[in-house]
C-alpha cells in the first residue's frame, strides 16, 4: 500500500485523475495501521503531506486545492498528523505557504490546529499580500477563536507590522506603498457582495489599535519602533475606543504606560500631516485625568518629551502633529512653562524672524500661541513665590497678540481635574473607608488574595484581635499589621512590602508573574505550621484551622470484591474541574453551572482502564469507583477553578476561557448526606490568556458585619473591585456584566462564607489590639505631613519630593493591557 501512495504521487495523471485514485483507495489505506516505528521522514503519511506541500506552494487554484484535501483525508490519526505537523514547524529550511498551512491546520484537532496554525503565520512569514489577507481572514473569520485567542493575532499581526517597518523606515515611498496595500486589504476582506461592514471594519480598527499599544507598551522589547509607525496610526481613528483606553491605562503598570507614551510621541518625527499620534497621546492624558491620575501625567509629560517636541517647531513636516500635544500640556500642566521659558521664547522668535507673517492662516500655530498664553496667566494668577515671575512675565510679553478667536478654543482644552486647580495644601478627599495595596512588581497575586482573605469577617476580627505581641508568631504579626492598616489607615493604598517578603515562598522573585492560588495555598499552610509549632498550648492562635481548614474523607471501592477503603485528609481549598455534564445548553456562549460542577466533584468517579484500583485485597488492579466527603466545613471554603490545560504541540498550559455562573448561594453535602449552605464573599479573577501572564484582581462582597458602626455604613454595603490601588464600589450586576465584556476575565479563586444561625444576627465586634491601633495612628500622622509636602511641590513644579517609594505602583511587568478590566463600570 505503501508503494502504491509513492506511486501515485509521483505519476504523470492528471490531478483529477490522481484525485479519483486517492478516493478508491483511501478506505483499504486507512485500515492499515500507521507506522510509528519509522521515521516521521520515511512514513507514507509524511510523503502525502510533503507532496501536498510542494504543490500549494506553485499552484493555488481551486482544482488544486480540492485535491490536496483529498490526500489529506488519506492521512492516519490525528496522532500521526500532529506529529509531522510538529515536524514541519520546527524545521525552519522547510518553506511552509499560506495556503498549505491553511489546509493542514484544518485537519488537526483544533486544540494542535490552532496553535499550528498560530506559530506557522506569525514566526515563518513576512507580511506581503497573501500573509496579510489570510491573518485577516483567520482573526475575523474563524468562529473557533474565543475573543482572548483573537486578541492575540493582533498583538502578533501588530509585531509583523512593526518588523516590516523598521525594513522601510528610511524610505518614505516604501512605508506609503505598504500603508496603501494595508489599507487596500482591509477594505477588500469588510467588502462582502458589495456591501461594506462597518461593523467588522470596526473590529478590526479596536483590534488593531490595541495591538498596537499593546506592543509600545512592550518593555521586553529593547528595538524602538519606526517613526514611520504614524502613518499606521493615520489609517486608524482621530481617537481610539475610550473604553479600548480606559483598559489600557487602567490595567498596566505605571512604567510600561509612561514608556508607551514616549514612544508615541517618537513617532512625531516621521514627515507627514497626519495629527493622530497627537491626539492619541492627549487622549490618553486626557483619561489619566479623568481618573485622578495626574501625577502620572507629569511624569509622562517630562521635560525630554517637551523639549523634543518644542525642538520641532521649527520644521514644517512635523509641527502640525506636535503642537496639539505642546497645547494640551501647557493648558493642564502650566508649570512646565517655567523650565521651558527661555526656550519657547527663542523659538517663537526665530518663527518671527524667519516669517514674520507666520500666523496668518496657521491654525496650529494660534493655537500654540494662545495656550503659552494660558498657561502663564494661570502660573502668575496663583501667587506663587516660587516661581520666577521675571522669567515667565518676559515669555508673555514676547508672544504675538492675543486672538481671542483662537484663545476661546485653548479653553476648551483644559480639563476639569487639572493640576492648576489642585494647587492647594488641603488632603485629599477620600470618598469610602477601604484601602487599596500597592503593587511592586508583579505581586498582583498577593493584592488580590490578602483583599479576598480580609473580607473573610470572622477570621479578619480573630486576627486583628489577637495579642501577638511578644509570642514568635512572625507571619501572623505581619499579617496583623497589614489587616491593621486596611482598617484604620487614612492612606487610599497601603505598601506590603514587609508582608510580600514574609508570606511569599522561597523561590517567589520580585517582577515575575506567580499564582495566586498557590501563594494562598502557601500563606496558609505557613501560618497553620507556625501555630502549631510557637503555640502548642494555645489553640486560639491557629485561626487558619479555625475559620479556612476543613476535612475530607476519600472513600474507594472495588467492583469485584466491593471492598470499601477510607482515608481522611485536611484541606485549604476545593479543586472544581469542567465537565460536559454541567454545561448550561444556550446558543449564544458556553457557560458552565458552578452548582453542577461542585456536585460534580463530589460524585461517584468511575476507576477504569488505566485509571483502575489497585485492590489490596484481589492483590491486584481492578474496576472501581470513588467519591469524597465533607467531614467538616470550614467557616470559609475556598474553590479552585481548574483553568489551565497542557497543550501537547506546544508544551504550554492554556487557559480555559469558559464562563461559569456565581451564584449568591451555593449546597455542599455531607457524609451524611444533608447539605450546607454557603454565600459568595470574594472573586479573586484571572485576566489573561496564559498562567504566564496576566493580571490579578478581586471582587469582594462587604455586609453589615463588616462595619464596626452598623449605623454608618452609608453605601459602602455591597460588592467591591479591589484592582491593587484602585477601589471602586459597584453591584453585583455590574461584578457579572464584567466578565461577559471581557472574555479573558475569569472567575479563578471564589471564597464562600458558610451560613449559620449566627450569621443572620449582628455577629459581636471583637476589639482591636491597641499596639496595633498606636502603629496606625502614627502613620496617619506622617501621612498628613506627606499631603502638605504635595501641595507645596505641586505648586513648585517640583514632582521629586512626592515620588516616595510609599507611593509607587510598580506594577505587573508581564501584564499585557488588553487582559485588564476597565475600572470604572
């Protein structure tokens, strides 16, 4: 049979004729085992495929194709298929077309195809015609792509991009030509029986937008992109997507978005009219603002930016797209008028001297003018001693003469929330009690756990509670500590830094992605171990074993002798896997019952095939089943969401998009079969579409237990959002409408408080211990003094004295900004 497959293969027939051959004989073919022993090179299978590949790469028509799926088709198993897939993809002197790897990937499982498919595009073609059109085609086209697979192919479509424009980047023709076959493309694939589809049109724009900050916000990347990246961002929107942004800005560390933003203003350089890479840059300042992030602006906004864009003033390519970023700063950030003073003088000057006329009819340039103009006067209206009046008095009086026209637009510029009206010594506002923590570096795993733990009420009040002080109970203090300072701190987020280096494991680094759910695991079984070794003689302090421990008992039984064996052990946490069984029949998503997972897990399992029973009593491995039981249910019962799956192709672990419901209320069985009932308190979520990165945050559920003055708890009752440092109340609507809006956002750690007698009753405060009070109390004394230091510098220009180590977010460096959610709801 072998012989006859290289016969045909190599013959003269015609396709057609070769095809009908491949038919008669394709059953027989398959009924022959596949022979794994040879080499992949030697098997006939390796040759049909090899043969498919030589022709697609010269012939593309439809007879070919066709005929290539036909000898597809004879191929063996899928096991053999991903094998010489494999083979073929590792192998970088093999030429793979487009037009083959379509037809292979279409024949793997989807769970190889994919990923196949995925490394053949993006790491074996530059972007020509064909390449550009099929990813396109792939990302817009293909239903077996969930949206976090999707975003994916742009963030790598947006890198070929980039790649291919670092090879033009000093050819201005070049870049225009590619800009205009891009172009062309995307019109011809939103084409359909001539009818333009403005909705996949728009698709793809937010796909590549976000691609695109994506990748300038990439710190691993040490190549800066091409300048000529604006005539990319001419093709899309004036202004991106303010939800596209509101995610970005939101989700990513403060160093990565401080770098994007220098990167974008790069682009300036590159000689064409466009205005876009302004008005991105001042639409994300602007969000920044509207945030209550303007601290972050000044550090973007830095004098480099500044004076590079002011030295480009003078050149007629690039000052329309420079002067609406200049415009914006000096209207909301005025103080950098007083380092660049001299500066713009000269520059306005030598505008003079070389065009006295050169306002007439230059819209930008009034524009540039009049916002100068503002932002002096703002500067000398604040009566300020600090600043150099002289300086800032002899710019003013060097501009040309007011245009009221022009000065009218400048106002439209400032934004409600400017640094000019922060100007004051006052502290800040807090609008709620809760205390955000501090990320620094990558330690949103930590952030979002320890905000889920202390929402666990009763084990919050034990800890907090707790004379500690001269036991050698080193983990619990820190711990005490930090819950000290959620509760009573005036600060708006708390750095746990002593926290992170005493809870965390050994091999834990700063500035790498970790799970979440592992540090849980870690935290408590530290805290469990100290315990029992620091106070055996006073059970009080284990409150791990108090409030989040449980126990379970293993329960086998053999089909053939019916022999029952038990086994007890204790537990921090439930593991829930997925199974067909539990899935909710709905047309519109997949989504998983919680309920029907958890029943699940405590159901009988079936110990067949190489699963079975090794029976001590038949002395040998036979059939049978096995189940667990709940023996005691801790106070807080902490399920794991199996999200992570090996892929074979690639050696990774995926991550299962899949949605489950969160019900309030969830029914655990015990041995004796009646039930417990236990409330939703916490959602600790993973937003991202690896377990190698990613982004960490919780949802977290307060009641009236939760506040020591159940008459005041104004309308702090309810869910949370707990995103490092920022805190956000919100309903349980919006805490489900957000994970349909983000698909990459999924439920991971679920916390659950088990209902009793007690808890429908006020459930009795236990007082703080004063030490712990004393620690606090002083630290709010020096935050006070640290809010009138900011207003002072505020005032100054001066940002260095606020950029305290207290105060900086690091961040996640591995986070990418397309798997965080919005903030705000």
């Amino acid at each position: 049979m072998d012989q006859i497959i290289s016969g045909i293969i190599k013959s003269d027939h015609p396709l057609l004729k070769k095809q009908q051959l491949f038919e008669l004989i394709r059953p027989t073919y398959l009924q022959t085992p596949c022979s794994t022993t040879l080499a992949i090179t030697d098997r006939p299978c390796y040759h049909i495929i090899n043969y498919v590949r030589q022709l697609t790469s010269t012939k593309a028509d439809l007879e070919s194709l066709q005929f290539c799926r036909v000898c597809l088709e004879c191929c063996h198993s899928s096991d053999c298929l991903c094998s010489i897939a494999e083979h073929l993809i590792t192998d970088s002197q093999i030429d793979l077309s487009i037009s083959f790897v379509q037809l292979l990937s279409d024949r793997l499982p989807i769970e190889i195809g994919r990923p196949f498919l995925e490394r053949a595009i993006f790491e074996r073609h530059e972007l020509n015609n064909e390449a550009l059109h099929f990813i396109l085609l792939s990302i817009t086209k293909n239903r077996q792509l969930t949206d976090g697979q999707r975003t994916i192919f742009y963030i790598k479509l947006v890198e070929l991009v980039l790649f291919r424009l670092r090879t033009l980047d000093h050819s201005i023709e070049q870049v225009e030509a590619f800009c205009k076959q891009l172009s062309s493309t995307i019109e011809r694939l939103c084409y359909d029986n001539n009818k333009q589809s403005s909705q996949l049109l728009n698709d793809i724009v937010n796909g590549v937008t976000s691609g695109l900050l994506t990748c300038l916000a990439d710190s691993t990347v040490t190549t800066e992109p091409s300048t000529a990246l604006a005539n990319i961002i001419d093709l899309l929107q004036e202004c991106p997507n303010e939800n596209l942004l509101d995610s970005f800005i939101l989700t990513i560390d403060d160093d990565r978005l401080v770098l994007c933003l220098n990167r974008l203003a790069r682009v300036f350089r590159w000689p064409c009219l466009t205005t876009k890479p302004s008005q991105w840059l001042v639409s994300i300042w602007k969000l920044l603002f509207k945030r209550e992030r303007e601290m972050l602006v000044a550090q973007s906004a830095s004098s480099s930016i500044i004076s590079d864009l002011i030295s480009m003033l003078g050149n007629p390519s690039s000052y329309q797209n420079v002067i609406p970023a200049l415009c914006w700063i000096f209207v909301n950030q005025p103080f950098h008028l007083q380092t660049f003073a001299s500066t713009l003088q000269n520059e306005i000057l030598q505008l003079v001297i070389n065009n006295p006329n050169f306002l007439i009819d230059n819209v930008e340039m009034n524009n540039l003018v009049e916002s100068v103009r503002y932002g002096l006067k703002s500067l000398l209206n604040n009566e300020d001693n600090l600043l150099n009046n002289e300086l800032l008095n002899n710019l003013l009086q060097s501009l040309p003469k007011l245009n009221p026209v022009y000065a009218k637009n400048v106002q439209l510029m400032k934004c409600k929330s400017s640094s000019i009206e922060n100007y004051s010594n006052e502290m800040t506002i807090r609008l709620h009690d809760k205390v955000g923590l501090i990320n620094i570096g990558n330690t949103c795993y930590l952030n979002a756990i320890m905000q889920a733990l202390y929402a666990c009420t009763k084990f919050r009040q034990c800890v907090l509670s707790c004379d500690i002080l001269s036991s050698n109970n080193e983990l619990l203090k820190s711990l005490q500590s930090l819950f000290g300072f959620l509760t009573l701190s005036q600060r708006p987020h708390y750095r746990p830094e002593r926290f992170w280096l005493q809870a965390k494991p050994s091999y834990f680094e700063r500035n790498q992605q970790q799970d979440c759910q592992e540090f849980l695991r870690h935290l408590l079984d530290t805290l469990h171990e100290e315990a029992n070794r620091t106070a055996q003689n006073d059970s009080n302090l284990d409150l791990v074993k108090q409030h989040l421990m449980g126990t379970c008992v293993h329960v086998s039984k053999c089909s053939n002798c019916l022999t029952m064996t038990k086994s007890e052990d204790l537990f921090y946490d439930l593991s829930i896997g997925f199974n067909e069984q539990s899935l909710i029949k709905n047309d519109q998503e997949k989504k998983f019952d919680l309920q029907a997972l958890i029943d699940h897990s405590f159901a009988w399992e079936p110990l067949i095939n190489e699963n079975q029973l090794a029976c001590d009593k038949c002395e040998k491995k036979e059939d049978g089943s096995r189940r667990m039981f709940l023996t005691s249910h801790p106070n807080y019962l902490v399920l794991l969401l199996k999200r992570f799956v090996h892929n074979r192709l690639t050696g990774k672990y995926e991550k299962c998009l899949d949605h489950t419901t969160l019900p309030e209320f969830i029914q655990l069985l015990t041995i004796n079969e009646t039930s417990v009932t236990y409330r939703l308190k916490a959602i600790v979520v993973h937003h991202g579409l690896s377990m190698n990165s990613g982004h960490y945050y919780a949802f977290v559920m307060f009641n009236n237990d939760d506040f020591t003055d159940k008459n005041n708890t104004n309308n702090h009752l309810g869910w949370w959002l707990f995103n490092d440092t920022h805190v956000e109340h919100l309903s349980y609507e919006s805490v489900c409408a957000h994970f349909q809006r983000f698909p990459s956002a999924t439920p991971y750690v679920l916390i659950f408080e088990k209902q009793t007698q007690e808890n429908e009753s006020d459930t009795a405060q236990l007082p703080i211990v004063p030490y712990l009070q004393t620690l606090v109390d002083r630290d709010n004394q020096l935050y006070v003094q640290e809010q009138k230091r900011r207003g002072r510098s505020s005032r100054s220009g001066d940002m260095s004295d606020v950029n305290e180590p207290y105060l900086r977010n690091t961040g996640c460096k591995d986070q990418s900004p397309d798997r965080g959610p919005p903030c705000i709801f």
